[in-house]
C-alpha cells in the first residue's frame, strides 16, 4: 500500500502547503514528541502511581499505532451531547453500543471512549479486550433553552469497576459553569489517579461572546491553548482538542492578558503553527495533545480527516480522536476511514515541522 503517496493524492494542490512546512516560532527541538517510550519519558518522574502507568502504557501499547507514542481513539457520546436521533440516523447500527466497540477494535483504535451505559452495558465481553475511557459527564440536551454546563453521570469508582484503564470530561471553559465543572473535574481526576486510571480532558470553550459577527474565536488558538493549559494544570494525562482555525481570540475580543508581541513571537498563521501553540501549553508536548475529528460532511469527510492528522502530527501532536466521520457511515468504511487516519502517524516521511 502506497501510503505516502495516497496522501499526497488526498491533498491535492495543498499537499506541499501541509506536509513541507516548517515551524520557526516554537521549533520541534523545544517539545517533547511522541514515540515509543514516551509514557516513561513524560510520567516516570511524576506524582503518578504505578497502577497509573499501567493504564497509560495500556492506551499508547494498543492497536494498530501501539509502541509509537501516538492515539488514535473512537469517540462515541454524541448520543448524549447531540441527541441519538440525530447523531444515529444515518447508521442506525450504533444505537446499539456493542456497534461502537466493535468499530473500535475492527479499526485497531488504542481505545474507544463512550459513557457509563454504553460501556457498562458490554465491559465483561470487551473490558479486556480493548481500552475503555468512561466520559464521567455530558451536556445533556432536553433542557430548554440549552446551557453550556457538563453535569457528572456517575462515579469515578464505577469506570473503575467496570475496568476502565481511564475516564475522560468535558470542560466549557469561559461559560457561566465553568469554575463548577472545573472543581468537580480536577476533583475526579485525583481520584481517577488514586485508583490507578489515567485522565482524558476535553478542553472546549464556550461563551457567546466569543462568537461575533466576523469570527467565531471558538477555535482560536490562544483561547484553546490556554483552556489546555488549565486542562494540564488539574494533571490531565491527555488533551483533548478542536484544531485551530484562527487566532487573536484575546485581543480582538478585548479581554484576558494579551500582547501584540506574544502571537508575533509564538505562532504564525499556517494552521500547524496555530496546534503548535496547543501542543506547547500542553506543557511543551508532554502532555498529548489529541485533536477531535469534527462533523461529518460526506464526500469530503476523508480528505478532511488526513488533513486534520497531518496538522497535528506536524505540530508535535499525539493523535487523533475521531467518531461522527467514522461511525456515520457503514462499518467498513468506517474502518477504512480510521485506517486512512492512523497511516499518516505510523508514515516516516510525515515528520514533526
């Protein structure tokens, strides 16, 4: 299989664009990158246990990108987060989430994350089989009008009795809740470590306010950076992210600490400089960075996907953490659609920029 060459295809005229990059402003010789040892690099002198380790080396030493120091995960919540109706409709399969792990291990995915009942409903036929990351809390969607707010679904014990080597959380940082999410959440994650789990943040922002007229600064990449950097201040193992789409987020919208000299001297506007802003307030790298996979398009989901691993992989990122383009559409290609995915970390010739 010619994977360099598919990729490049996938491309198109924006194949040099991507792959030929350099990044000046934070080179790659400030990070920590991802390989094959990267958990004993990263966490061998930390505050976490032994059983901690295990659970992380579990998650890098799955699948098909085990031993590289990269992620590939199946996300699968949107049953909660987006309404099942509307995130099944198109495969109908996944109401039933045995569907789910099964998409997970066909891929080769080092884990596959979902909520308490979808994972308990299978953890003693699949809990030994592929790694489970329990989502402790969801932003349930009947209440009118919808809020920014992440409740808890449950206990950090019961992910660990149904064997869960972690559990994950979604922080919306900027909303009127955000300084109660982050209390629960910095909360259970001690406790997820005292047992031995690793810890998944979903670092998202949420306010209107960062919405105008000419930009939505949702994706800026200093706004998400720094909600990474509070997600790595509560000991979160991994990040989870949205790709940066734009920046300037403190200064056009006039609040927070800003400097014009800060994005002169950080970043460029090349979308791989922009996630290389993220990886760094991941504490230089040391903490992954995953970036999410984002809606389902059609036709164009493929190329989108390639593109997105290719931007995170080139800042020093650690993976992708892909669902809606996987499992809204028929299984095997599904499975194509993740392998296509995980072909651009395990590819030499896509290096760090």
């Amino acid at each position: 299989m010619k994977t360099y060459e598919n990729i490049v295809e996938q491309l198109g005229d924006k194949a040099s664009f991507y792959l030929d990059h350099v990044s000046e402003k934070i080179t790659k010789d400030e990070l920590q990158l991802p390989d094959a040892d990267f958990v004993s690099k990263v966490f061998v002198n930390s505050n976490r246990s032994p059983q901690t380790l295990r659970s992380l080396a579990q998650l890098y030493g799955h699948g098909n990108l085990k031993d590289t120091g990269y992620l590939s995960i199946l996300p699968v919540d949107q049953g909660i987060e987006h309404s099942a109706a509307f995130s099944f409709y198109k495969n109908p399969d996944y109401f039933d989430p045995e569907n789910i792990i099964k998409l997970a291990i066909g891929a080769g995915c080092n884990g596959v994350a979902s909520t308490f009942g979808a994972l308990g409903l299978y953890a003693r036929k699949y809990a030994h089989k592929i790694p489970f990351i329990v989502k402790i809390n969801h932003n349930e969607l009947l209440s009118y009008p919808n809020a920014y707010d992440q409740n808890l679904f449950g206990k950090v014990k019961e992910a660990w009795e149904m064997g869960a080597v972690a559990i994950g959380a979604t922080i919306y940082f900027g909303s009127k809740e955000s300084n109660r999410q982050l209390k629960e959440i910095a909360e259970a994650f001690a406790e997820a470590h005292s047992l031995g789990m690793a810890t998944i943040l979903w670092c998202y922002t949420r306010n209107d306010a960062f919405k105008t007229d000419k930009q939505d600064y949702h994706t800026a990449a200093d706004l998400t950076g720094q909600a990474n950097h509070l997600g790595v201040t509560i000991q979160a193992d991994i990040i989870k992210q949205k790709l940066p789409t734009t920046n300037f987020g403190f200064k056009d919208l006039q609040f927070g600490k800003y400097d014009d000299a800060m994005y002169k001297t950080l970043t460029t506007e090349h979308p791989i400089d922009l996630c290389r802003l993220q990886v760094a307030n991941c504490f230089m790298g040391k903490i992954g960075l995953i970036n999410s996979g984002g809606g389902s398009k059609g036709a164009s989901d493929m190329t989108e996907a390639i593109t997105t691993a290719i931007v995170n992989k080139r800042a020093g990122g650690s993976g992708l953490i892909l669902g809606r383009k996987a499992f809204q559409r028929p299984f095997k290609e599904g499975v194509e659609l993740i392998h296509a995915v995980q072909g651009v970390y395990i590819e030499k010739r896509i290096t760090v920029a």
